[in-house]
C-alpha cells in the first residue's frame, strides 16, 4: 500500500540544508532542553528574528506531538538569524508566534504563519536555567560553549592599565545565564587558563573572541573577602533523589565540630 509522507516545510522556513530530514516524520518525546538532564527552572524570552535571503534557519517540531504545537526548536543552522541572535536555541520552546499562541496549532499552520513573515517574526519562548550548582563564594571554572559567536556576557575593568575585570552584564538568554552561575558583578580572573591580573580590557576580549562552539572556560570569583579557607569554594547542591539513594557516601569523626566529608560517589 502506499505511504503517505507529511508535507515538507514551506521554501523559506529554513535556510537551505539538502540532509536537513523533514520535521513531519519525527516524533518528540519531550523537550530537548535541560529539563531532563538537570533541576532547572523556567523563564520567557521575547524573540525578534529578521529573514535573510534564505530565511531564518530554525526548525521546529511538536513537543509533545509531531504535528502538534507547543512546539520544541530541534534545528538551528549555522550563521542564520536565528543563530546570530545568541538568545535563540535547540531545546527552547515557542509559546506564540507574531502574538497567537501555539497549543493546540498544527505544525503546517505555523510554518505557513514562518513563511509568510517575511518582514520579521516575534516569538515568545521558554527557556531553562539550569540550578544544579549555585556557586556562593570562591573561586571556581565554568565551562560555555560558545554559539553565535558571543557567551552573552559584558565585561568591564581598566582598558589601559590592567587590574580587576568583572561580568558588567549577563544576557538573559545568552550561554552564560543559562548557566545559573555567572552574575554580574563576578570577577574575571583567567580565560581559557590565562591569567588576568595585568591583563587589559583589550586582552581580555581578544581571548573572548574564540571561534564559535569552541569551549570557553572562565575562571570566576565571587566575594572573595568572605571565601572558605585556602580559597575554597562554598556552594549549594540541589539533587533530585531516584529511588532510595543519593549514591554518595560520608564520613566524619564524632567530634561536633569536625568536618564531614564526601568519601565516595556512586557510578550512574
């Protein structure tokens, strides 16, 4: 018998991708976003996306179904506007578009409503923030994989002198408040392993400039006036409990005043 296959989507919804599958065909299981690997919570971005020559170069498909909106975005190409906006990822899910909301909205009719935007597209959309690790103060590594050529951070300090250089500003929805780590007012002290201490503003953006989705590791500082001993850091933990364990192990002395220590963690 013959199969019929789902429309594919309307020239100039994505940009164009020869091996790009159609979304018609896929099946989503839920949203492809930090929900399911971490705790998080939820904020709301307003998107505003102008059309190149070839589009927008997203994808989207149904979150909970495949024809069926909400709906999830699963593809961002390369050098798009909607990879250039820096606020805009795989994973995000689109709440409305240019203002009509998207429960319950079939897939073809929010292509169709992409295609025919042609002078710019107002999304609202979901994001998560991910609150595994909630650093209090110390010093301490976070990784970014940087997209659209930008981690979504402002920086500020001496730009002839050298000295402190601190996070001016963080971007909502940019790779680094996705994080849940970073704040304003965290000092920079290394990029990428490079020390900071006599470094100018203009050192410290050249070492920001890496290409895009390379690994950008920033070592931050947060108060250090009221850090642990020996610079240690102090933080906070939030563990979602599977079954009757945590998968760690303890130990201590029965002096009140000692430590207890984390001895040992569980694999998976």
């Amino acid at each position: 018998s013959e199969v019929l296959l789902p429309p594919p989507p309307p020239p100039g919804f994505i940009r164009r991708r020869p091996s790009l599958t159609s979304l018609g065909s896929r099946k989503s299981t839920g949203t492809l976003g930090l929900a399911n690997a971490l705790p998080c919570h939820t904020e709301n971005l307003t998107i505003e996306l102008k059309p190149d020559s070839y589009g927008y170069g997203f994808n989207i498909q149904g979150l909970f179904d495949a024809g069926l909106g909400p709906f999830v975005v699963c593809d961002v190409e390369s050098d798009s506007p909607a990879h250039l906006h820096g606020e805009f990822m795989v994973g995000d899910r689109v709440l409305a578009f240019n203002g009509l909301q998207t429960n319950g909205m079939l897939i073809e009719q929010a292509w169709k409503m992409i295609r025919d935007s042609h002078r710019g597209l107002v999304m609202e959309t979901e994001i998560d923030i991910a609150e595994s690790v909630i650093p209090g103060v110390g010093t301490f590594d976070v990784k970014l994989v940087k997209r659209s050529g930008s981690l979504g951070i402002t920086i500020n300090g001496d730009s002839e002198n050298g000295g402190p250089i601190w996070i001016a500003q963080i971007k909502k929805g940019g790779v680094a408040h996705r994080t849940g780590t970073i704040e304003a007012g965290d000092t920079l002290l290394a990029i990428n392993g490079n020390n900071l201490e006599n470094a100018t503003m203009q050192d410290a953006i050249a070492l920001l400039k890496a290409p895009a989705d390379e690994i950008v590791t920033l070592q931050i500082s947060k108060d250090a006036a009221t850090a642990g001993p020996s610079g240690s850091v102090l933080f906070s933990v939030e563990l979602i409990r599977r079954g009757a364990s945590l998968g760690i192990t303890i130990h201590g002395s029965e002096n009140p005043g000692d430590p207890v220590i984390v001895s040992q963690l569980k694999a998976d």
